[in-house]
C-alpha cells in the first residue's frame, strides 16, 4: 500500500516551494560550471557542520534586522579560500532575498533534484529496532528490486513501528504490502522485534 507523505507529518508547504525554487537554480549554475555535486557538497557542510558550530553566524543569517550587506561580509569571510564561486554566488543570492536561515531546507531540496538527474531517488527506512550495516544493505537491494528504482537511502528507528517496516520515497510512503519483497522484509523485521520484546534485547538510539 502507498499514500502521500504528508500523511505522516506536516509540511510547509510554501517553504518548501521556495527551497526547490532556490535550490533548483543553484544546482542548474552549477551544472553549467560543472561542479554540481562539488557545490551542493560545500554549501551542506556549511549547513550541517559549520554553522551549527557558530550560532552566533546562523543567527544572524535567519535574522530579518540583519542587512544582507552584513550577511554578505560574514559569507565571503567564512568562505575565503574555502567555497567554490559557484557556491559564494549562491549564497549571496540566498542572503539578498532573506532566504539564507533556510539554506538547510535548500541543500535538502538540491540533493533530492540532483539525486532525480542522476536517476536515483532519496528513500527514508524507518524500522522500530536499529539495523546493522548488513542488514540496511540487504532491506535497500531488496526495495530497489521490489521498486525497481536506485535508491539513496538513509534509516531512522521508530519503536512504534510494530509491522517492521516503513519506506518513504520522495513524496510516497509505501509500507510492506507494497510488494512481496517488501512484505517479506517486514515479516522478517517483525519477528525479530517479537523476539527483542520476549528476551528484553532492545538498544535505542540516544
């Protein structure tokens, strides 16, 4: 069975047009430089790794009093000698349109349009125990068969997931009745849940 994603949680709608809109025009200057992949690299770095190492920066990049002539200063000095052109550009492009607090949302919504380029397509796994690595890479051969799609795949745990498996595919979630495939990855998942809850061998992520 499949149903929209948004059954599942609520999704801003208008933000999220805005970082395709963005995020589309970044990952089409970059292909014309040639360094796609390069500049939605740097620029998800900076989202993930820098700047939540200076909330003092990410608070004024989200900031409306800050004027984008003070953001524009901050952005060439964190990315002197650091970022390609192509990647200062954009964010300066962010900061004169106020749009520099979602650049997060932005570099989310690039990767998924260049993942689609590329022919393959982002897929959340949600399972109520932790997966070993063998065990994530089984579940991904497994749906990628059943879906006859190349997935980029990432795994959360949800221990209210009592059926064993959900898959979440760019706006569609699919649950184990998808195919036979993933039925019986489900299956398999659900057995080995019961069996956690019998013998109290259970490790939630903290």
């Amino acid at each position: 069975m499949k149903r929209p994603a948004t059954d599942t949680k609520h999704v801003d709608i208008a933000a999220d047009r805005v970082a395709k809109t963005y995020a589309q025009a970044i990952v089409e200057a970059a292909e014309a430089a040639g360094c796609r992949r390069e500049v939605i690299a740097e620029l998800g770095a900076l989202a993930r790794e820098v700047m939540p190492r200076v909330p003092e920066a990410a608070a004024v990049f989200a900031s409306p009093k800050v004027p984008p002539e003070e953001k524009a200063r901050i952005i060439d000095r964190l990315a002197q000698g650091r970022l390609r052109e192509t990647s200062v550009n954009s964010l300066h492009v962010l900061a004169r349109h106020g749009r520099l607090g979602m650049l997060g949302a932005v570099v989310d919504a690039a990767e998924r349009l260049a993942d689609a380029r590329e022919g393959r397509r982002q897929a959340t796994f949600t399972t109520a125990l932790p997966l070993d690595a063998a065990e994530q890479a089984r579940i991904v051969a497994d749906t990628e068969r059943a879906l006859s799609a190349t997935l980029v795949p990432s795994f959360t745990v949800d221990p209210a997931i009592i059926g064993g498996l959900v898959v979440r595919v760019g706006d569609t979630i699919y649950d184990q009745s998808v195919a036979t495939a993933l039925s019986r990855i489900g299956g398999r998942l659900h057995e080995r849940n019961i069996h956690a809850i019998q013998n109290g061998e259970y490790s939630w992520p903290t």
